[in-house]
C-alpha cells in the first residue's frame, strides 16, 4: 500500500469539492479550498482521528467499505474510485467492477439537496446504492450486502416480509410494474449475464413472476403513485419520482405529495420523529386529520 500516494490524492480531492457540492454551508472562516476533514469523515461514516491519520499517511489499511464511503463522499468518478483501491492496495470488489456499483456524482449532488425529502439511489436492477435519512425514516434502513439479495425485486418475488412494505391490494399493481421495467432494463443491457442470471433465479421461484415475464410486457418506471405502510404514520400516500443517469443504470427516487394533502402532514410529522420508535405518532396524525375533517384511508 502506497501510504504517502494515498494520503496526497485524498486531500488533492478533498480541496476540489465545495461545501455547497455536499449541502454543507460556506461558513465566514472556512480555511480551506474544500471539505474539512472532520467535513469528509462525517459523510463518509468515518471518525475524524481514522481519516486525519490516512490523509497523513498513517495508519492501518483501509477497508474496501471505507474505501467506498470515502469515494462517494469525496465525490469521485469511476475512475478516481478504482484509482483509490489500488492505492490502498485493496482489489475491486466483484460488485465493484461494473458501473453500477459506484454511485453517480450526479446523482449523488442531486440526492444531498435534498434535505427532508425522502431520496435514494438504486441501480437498473433495483438495489439501493445510497439513501437520506428522511428515506431512511419512510422505507428503513438500506438492505446489507450486495448481489440478488440485495435487490428489491429479487426480494419482492423471493421473500414475503418484502412485500409489507405496501398494501396488500397494491401488491398486483406493483408486481406487474418491477417485472416490466426488468424487461426494460433486459433489453437496454443486451446480453447480460447479470440480468439472466436473476431472470432464471426468479422464473424458477416464483411462478407468479414467470407468469408475468411471459407477457412480454415492458414499461419504464418514471412517476407513479405508491401507498407506504409506516410502522409509525400508517399508510402514507405519495408520488415516486424517477430521475436517470445517462446510461440507464442508476436512477434517484424521491417521494413528494401535494401541498395541503395527509401525504403532505405525514411527510412533515416524519421529518420531525425521524427514525425514533415513535409510540402513538399514528394517533396524533389521526388527531391532526379529525381536527381538520380530513377522512382516512
């Protein structure tokens, strides 16, 4: 491991990003072109006193997950990311390799402006890359590991808990819409052994999503309308919104309601308890909507 080329490429990139790049204020007495230090470890995951001793060319070797999490918050490109590996003398990992695995600056700007709207980045395949914390407190936290399992639509057809996620009448509506954005995502990647891997794995397991996959229909997921099952608020009502990347193979989801809507209160009461077990905050919404004389679901 190359400690000294490591610690010089690490600040090289820290000064290139600018506070706004992460939504992270200016400040009067920043000192500093960039990040602060304790400013990248802190969107990395990372404690101050490790990242100041790699940046110094000290310490341990890194892991290949703190590798990733300094990548996505230093905001570095495909490139720059594989650069980073080899001079920790970490080898890419499999999942790594393709661009899939790496999330998009872009994406990755666009998803830190984001504030208290619920917003993650998932790949073509539906496996979460990255969330907020306002996404963390509407869909839980983002699945560990990586591969099919990792996939919300290898989940949705392979294990049932997946699916409590939403309503049981939405569960038709949302099973037909994953297998036709698959099949988009199939045919824009050609010959994919990824792809037909997890096509084979679903056909043999679920004889729902081969019936479906044999329809041959296709439809690109853009906007549509979800109903959320919160453990805390019940069902919350809102629009998924869908923006790609150039390629196709990774895209931001953000959720939205109507001003003046439940979606909308539920939203606002959700950025307020967060991820805390917050007993009897469906009670109070409730409350909320009798006061008002908003009906329920």
């Amino acid at each position: 491991m190359n400690l000294s080329a490591l610690a010089a490429f690490l600040k090289s990139r820290r000064d290139r990003v600018r506070p706004a790049d992460v939504g992270l204020p200016a400040g009067p007495r920043r000192r500093v072109p960039g990040l602060r230090r304790e400013e990248v470890a802190q969107l990395a995951g990372l404690s101050a006193d490790y990242y100041t001793e790699l940046e110094r060319g000290r310490g341990a070797q890194p892991s290949a997950q703190a590798l990733a999490a300094l990548a996505r918050a230093l905001r570095l490109t495909g490139d720059e990311r594989d650069h980073l590996f080899h001079l920790a003398d970490r080898p890419l990992p499999p999942t790594a390799q393709g661009p899939t695995a790496h999330v998009q600056p872009a994406l990755l700007g666009l998803l830190d402006r984001l504030g208290t709207t619920p917003a993650r980045v998932i790949t073509d395949l539906h496996e979460a890359l990255v969330q907020n914390q306002a996404a963390t407190a509407l869909l839980g936290p983002l699945p560990t590991g990586r591969g099919p399992a990792a996939s919300f639509v290898h989940r949705w057809f392979t294990d049932p808990d997946a699916r409590a996620i939403y309503p049981a009448d939405d569960h038709p509506r949302h099973s037909r819409s994953f297998v036709a954005d698959l099949q988009a995502t199939a045919a824009r990647r050609g010959n994919d052994t990824e792809v037909a891997r997890m096509v084979t794995a679903l056909r043999r397991r679920s004889e729902e999503f081969a019936a479906l996959w044999d329809t041959h229909d296709v439809a690109v997921r853009r906007i549509e309308r979800k109903r959320i099952v919160h453990p805390a608020l019940g069902v919350i009502e809102l629009d998924c919104h869908n923006l790609f990347s150039e390629d196709g193979r990774q895209r931001l989801l953000w959720f939205s309601a109507p001003p003046g809507t439940k979606g909308a209160a539920q939203l606002e009461l959700l950025s307020v308890i967060g991820t805390q077990d917050m007993t009897g905050a469906h009670d109070v919404v409730a409350e909320n909507e009798l006061s008002e004389g908003t009906s329920r679901y």
